[in-house]
C-alpha cells in the first residue's frame, strides 16, 4: 500500500489548530475547546487533495519549546515527531494577537528541522486581525490568512501546499480501515501505554496522571494482511466525576469512538480488580452493539502463580455477565507479557462480528432450542416458522413466530446461548427481531 503525502499542523496552544485540522479533513475527530491545552496527543485524519488524490493531516498539541512540565514536554516530543515525518508543515498563528515570543520560538524550531512551511495566519475573520498581519511575514514563510471556524482562506491554503506536496496520484486511495478497535476503560488503567506496547513505539501521551488522553486518537496498522484502526480514548469516569468542559467533551469523543468502532477492547486494571465502572463501560459497547476483548493490564501487579488470575478472571466473567464469551486476556504493556495475543484475538472477534450463519445451520439450531423449551406463551404453544439472518456487524437475526407477545429477554438469552453452543461468536453481541405471522399465511 502506498503511504500518503503528510501535514503536519503545529503551534502554540489555543491558536486553532484543532479547528484548521477539522475543516481541511471535514470531520470532527480533534477535540476542539477554549482552554489552551486540550490536544495532547497527535491525530490524523485523511483529507481530499483539490488536486486529486488524498493526504494524512496530523494535529498536534500546543507546542510550548521552554517548558519543562509534565505534559507540556510529553505535548513537545508528539510535535516533533510529527514534523519529522511530515512532507509540508502548517504553522498556525492567532492573527488576531499577533506576533507572539512563543511563535517566534516555534518557528524556530521549525525552521531548523528543515520541512517546507506555509503559514496560517488563522482567526482572519476578526476585525483586529488585520492589524498585526504584515508583521508575520518577518518569519520568512508565505503567509496565508485563513479562518478556521468559517472555512476562509482554504482555497489559498491548499494552493500553497500543494506547491510542496509530493504530485497528487488520483488512483491512489486513502487508507481505509477494515477493522476498527476502539481502546476503552476507566482513566489511568494504561490504555495509551498498551498501545504503545502494542505499536513498539511512543505513539501516545502517557502519564501517571489520570485524564492524559483527551482526544480520540486514530491509528492505522497492517497485520496479517488486515487493516486495523485501533483508536485510542479518553478514560471514561462516572458522570458525577466530570466536571471540567474539556473532560465532558473527551467523554463524548470517547463514546462516539466506540460507536463508529467494530470492537472494543475494554482495558481492566488488574491492581484495582473488576469495578462498577467497568461494568457500566461493557454495557456501552453492548448498547452500541459492538463486540468485546477484556484485557486486565498490569498483570505483572499479581501475585505469583495461576490462582490470582483464574480468580480476577472469574470475577471479569461475572461482572461482565452480559458480555457472552469474552475473551480475557492478561497482559502488561509495563513487561510486554501477553501484548502479542491482543491483535490475533481483535481480529478473530472481528471476523465473527462480520459472520454469517447458513440459513439452513441457523433454522437447525434454533428449532431445535425452542422446541426443547418452548417459550410461555398461554394455552396455545407459540410455534417458530423461521429464522433468517439479515445483517452483520452485529449478527442480526429475524425470528418469525405466531406469538402475539415479545419474546422476554431471558428467553432470547436461551436462543442467544444455543447460537454460541453452536458457533464462534463469543465476544460478539446478537440482536433478534421480532415478527409476527398467522399459521395459515405461515
């Protein structure tokens, strides 16, 4: 697979380059806020050349050069690998502060790393804008006023880029990804480091400070032949806990991840046990209908020998109850113990989460459940004439019956248990739907 042409979109913090990101790709995956501060990891997203073809454009965090705090640093080192790989970089400054110290030290930075630059001068719409717009050509790059939030200037920003950009190659399509992982758990259960464990690489912003990931954060791997889409996202903390705006906007990103995702992979932290919170995180996926791996890291936190595990298993397997079959996996992005197993497992689920059943096999099983225990329906028994799948992602099962009443939910469960008896589904959600028919148009 040809690798794409890459922007790479850098600055200080709050000067709108979530929003530049946003508008060139069309989409809403940077998390977008007024506090400085609230990208931390990088983001890619593909984006249509006017020339034809497709572009990776990666946001990055506000990049601060002197700080030496936490994130600020951990913020620095994503930027700089970002520029690194990037065939044009996007320098975003406020236009309507003008030149600021922290500008002319970012371009600094920039200018010594050697990419080709075009700078954007964004927020052009504001009427003191305009005031302290000549004084940033100083910095020796084309200069091109844009507006992030009303889309102005794109035309003239992708004109310039394009004048850098490797020749566009219509033929070449953008990335997609066949199987999409989205990483969920509670904050500060090592999601991001797994990640990097699982890439061999500081992909992500870690921390031991809860709350690090804030964005939903897009990574495209091959494996094995397959395209993966593994996203990571923000922990998920109880309602009552999130308080701040960029943490609510980080919670939604993170559902919004799991919707557009295949399965999830619910991260447990083996130190803390199996919680309500990680319950009430299963029962997400499950309401949005995707499969499920569970995988306890820090497992180099347990005792020696097989017992802690074969008990914290049994523990996942309870409180997760409404998960059929899930996978467990114990694992340590810390040790690498276990990490290998992860994608081998996503892709197995992925591949029943796409599964078919025969008709006929279907019919087979599920005739032979409901006249083993017949549902409860009154004096006259309630017959099954058919059964048929209708879709995948998740399996999608069309029951024709002659009961007047909805099936209850634990008698589905016992249809649902017959289907995983008799084939691999396990991690992968069933959904039936109900129909009525008279015996005699039966």
């Amino acid at each position: 697979m040809t690798p794409l042409p890459t922007i790479a979109i850098v600055g200080r913090p709050n000067v709108g380059k979530s929003s530049l990101f946003n508008r060139l790709t069309g989409s809403r995956k940077a998390l977008t806020h007024d506090l400085p501060g609230v990208t931390r990891d990088r983001v890619a997203g593909e984006a249509a050349r006017p020339a034809g073809g497709y572009v990776v454009v990666v946001d990055t965090g506000g990049f601060e050069p002197e700080s030496e705090e936490l994130f600020p640093s951990l913020v620095r080192r994503q930027a700089l690998k970002a520029i690194a790989e990037a065939d044009v970089v996007v320098l975003v400054v406020d236009g309507s502060t003008g030149l600021l110290p922290q500008d002319l030290e970012v371009a600094g930075v920039v200018r010594r790393l050697g990419a080709p630059v075009v700078l954007a001068v964004n927020k052009a719409d504001r009427r003191d804008a305009s005031l302290g717009a000549g004084e940033f050509a100083a910095l020796g790059f084309p200069v091109v006023p844009v507006s992030a939030e009303h889309g102005l200037g794109l035309g003239d920003l992708w004109e310039e880029l394009e004048r850098r950009l490797p020749p566009s190659s219509p033929e070449v399509e953008p990335r997609k990804a066949e199987l999409a992982v989205a990483v969920v758990g509670r904050p500060n259960v090592g999601k991001s480091s797994l990640l990097n464990a699982i890439l061999r690489e500081d992909r992500f912003v870690v921390s031991q400070v809860p709350g690090t990931t804030r964005d939903a954060v897009d990574t495209v791997v091959q494996v094995a032949g397959r395209v993966l889409r593994l996203v990571d996202t923000a922990g998920i903390r109880r309602r009552g806990r999130t308080d701040r705006g960029p943490e609510v906007l980080s919670v939604v990103m993170a559902r919004k991840a799991m919707e557009r995702a295949h399965i999830c992979l619910l991260v447990l932290d083996a130190g803390e046990g199996v919680t309500a919170q990680d319950a009430h995180i299963a029962g997400l996926a499950l309401e949005h209908g995707r499969a499920a791996v569970v995988a306890i890291n820090k497992a180099d936190l347990l005792p020696a020998g097989a017992a802690a595990r074969r008990d914290l298993a049994r523990r996942a397997v309870e409180a997760l109850h409404f998960l059929k079959g899930t996978k467990v996996l114990f694992v340590s992005a810390l040790t690498g113990v276990g990490v290998g197993r992860i994608l081998p497992e996503v892709m197995a689920v992925g591949e029943a989460f796409h599964s078919r059943i025969g008709t006929g096999e279907l019919n087979r099983v599920l005739r032979a459940a409901w006249e083993a225990h017949p549902p409860p329906q009154g004096r006259k028994p309630a017959k099954l004439y058919y059964a048929a799948q209708v879709s995948t992602a998740p399996p999608t099962i069309v029951l024709m019956t002659s009961t007047e009443r909805p099936l209850h939910f634990s008698y589905l469960r016992q249809l649902e248990n017959a289907l995983r008896q008799a084939f691999p589904l396990a991690g992968v959600p069933i959904r039936f739907i109900m129909r009525r028919r008279s015996g005699r148009s039966a």
